[in-house]
C-alpha cells in the first residue's frame, strides 16, 4: 500500500532517532490493523505480513508492544503529528474526552484531538486506570504532557464536555489557554449584579438562537469567571442502535436522550469580543 510506504518514510525522516527494525515492526502491526484485524496480541500477529510462522508472528507483536524504547520514543510522533496538524495555527480548538480502553478491565482512555472534515484526529492520548477517571491528578499529568507535545507559543482553545468543572477549567487556564465546556446537572451561576440560581433556571427560555448570559461566576462554592451562553438546538430526530431490549436496560441511552433533550449552558473564558455567542455555539456543536 502506498500510504504505508509514505508513513514509513515520513516517520524515518521525522523522528530518526527512532531504530529502523522498530519503526518496520510497527509499521507491520499498523498494516495489519488496516488490514481488518482487531486490536488484540494475537490477532495482530496472525494478520502480520511476514515469512515467518504464526508463532513467532505473535511473539514479534509481543516484543513490539513491551518494547520500552519504543514507549519512551513514542512521544516523538506524538510532536511531530501535533506538529503536522496544528503547527500552522496558535490557536487550534482540541477536543478533550474520556473513553473505555476495556470495560472489563476497568482501564481509560482521555484523548485530545483535532477535528478535521467531520473527523477527530488524535494528537494525543494516554491511558489512566479507572480510579484515576476524572480526577485532578490525571488531568494535571495529561495537561503537562500535552503542552509538551504541543509546538511552542501555542495556545489551544479546549472543548470539553459537561463531566469537566471547575478545577479542569483552572487547570487550563494556569497554562495561559482557553476553555469551552457544558454545564449540566446542579450547578449555581451568578450573572452580574443578580443573585445566585441555578443554571436550571435559563432552560426554559432557551431558543435555537444563542443568547449571551454575561460574564458570570460559576458554582458557588468555588467560583471562576466566565462568559455564558445559554442555547437549545432543534430536535434531530436520532434513534438509538442498540436492540430495543438492550437499549432500554442500558443506563448511557437514557444519560444520552436527557442530554440532547436538554438546552446547552455553555461556559468559556474565551472572551466575547474575540468569539460571539453564536460562534462559540458552533465551537462547541
């Protein structure tokens, strides 16, 4: 295939630190996950395309995937693909979220990537065990990574969803970036010279059309600044794939449906006179 011949190339002139018989090694795994195979140890050295038997195929992946040079190495593609991306703008928006690695084994994924013709193109991501989900440890340890990955003089705008507060979004801030994310469930928001409510409060007069709330504090008892945005989108029509049994049992359908079904209380400290209400509605759609 060419494109895995233009990858090998560009990854041997990118980063030659890296040694030839890894980056070849890697390159086959890379091809036989093209190739259909699923992300398993042995189903990749079953799909690997080489003379040897199924055996030592497997213990190639193996030794591929323990290789500890090439854990440490990894992190030079990780700049040189931020760089690709993101080099040619300051300011690039990244979207940051957590995922399951393997339920089953209770590991995490939080991610960063780029969107790009309606598809999120990874710059960066590091896996976490489940009890460090969503705690400010992990957030600090990625945050430091990735603006170590990140070219020089960059300042991202990140595009987060509503399971991020307040102690991520100062996280963000402290590296001199900016921040965009949901506020759902019970959250207090003070607009200026009005008192404390509930962001509740602005749901029923949301409309398709965003309307700008002010520079406001939010939550109560430790409060940031921001601008905030209140906004209801029109109904889509989107039905869930699940089987009709399977769906109503699992508990991510109904979270799914309450949070499309619910208007958008979007908070940022981008502020107002760089990006309007309606531009930041479309950010962060």
């Amino acid at each position: 295939m060419r494109d895995i011949q233009i990858l090998q190339q560009t990854i041997q002139n990118q980063c030659p630190s890296i040694h030839k018989k890894r980056v070849s090694s890697l390159i086959l795994a890379t091809k036989s996950v093209l190739d259909g195979s699923d992300l398993t140890l042995t189903k990749l050295g079953r799909k690997l395309e080489t003379n040897t038997t199924v055996k030592h195929a497997i213990k190639r992946v193996d030794r591929l995937l323990g290789n500890r040079q090439l854990h440490r190495e990894k992190d030079l593609i990780y700049k040189w693909h931020a760089y690709l991306i993101t080099g040619a703008n300051s300011c690039p928006v990244i979207l940051v979220d957590w995922s399951d690695v393997r339920e089953q084994l209770r590991y995490m994924t939080l991610r960063a990537s780029v969107a790009l013709d309606g598809r999120a193109i990874t710059i960066f991501e590091q896996v976490f065990e489940y009890g460090q989900y969503n705690s400010p440890k992990s957030h600090q340890t990625f945050l430091d990574k990735l603006q170590s990955i990140l070219p020089s003089k960059t300042s991202p705008i990140i595009v987060s969803d509503a399971g991020f507060r307040n102690t991520w979004f100062r996280q963000v801030q402290e590296k001199g970036w900016f921040w965009l994310g949901r506020v759902r469930g019970e959250v207090s928001i003070k607009q200026p010279q009005k008192p404390w409510v509930s962001n509740k409060t602005f749901y029923p007069n949301a409309v398709h059309k965003p309307k700008y709330l002010g520079h406001c504090l939010l939550a109560k008892r430790s409060p940031i600044s921001c601008e905030a945005y209140v906004y209801k989108g029109l109904e889509k029509g989107r039905k869930a794939q699940r089987h009709s049994r399977t769906s109503q049992k699992h508990s991510a359908t109904h979270l799914y449906q309450r949070s499309a079904k619910e208007p958008w209380l979007l908070a940022t400290n981008v502020p107002r006179h760089i990006l309007n209400e309606v531009q930041i509605t479309n950010l962060y759609a």
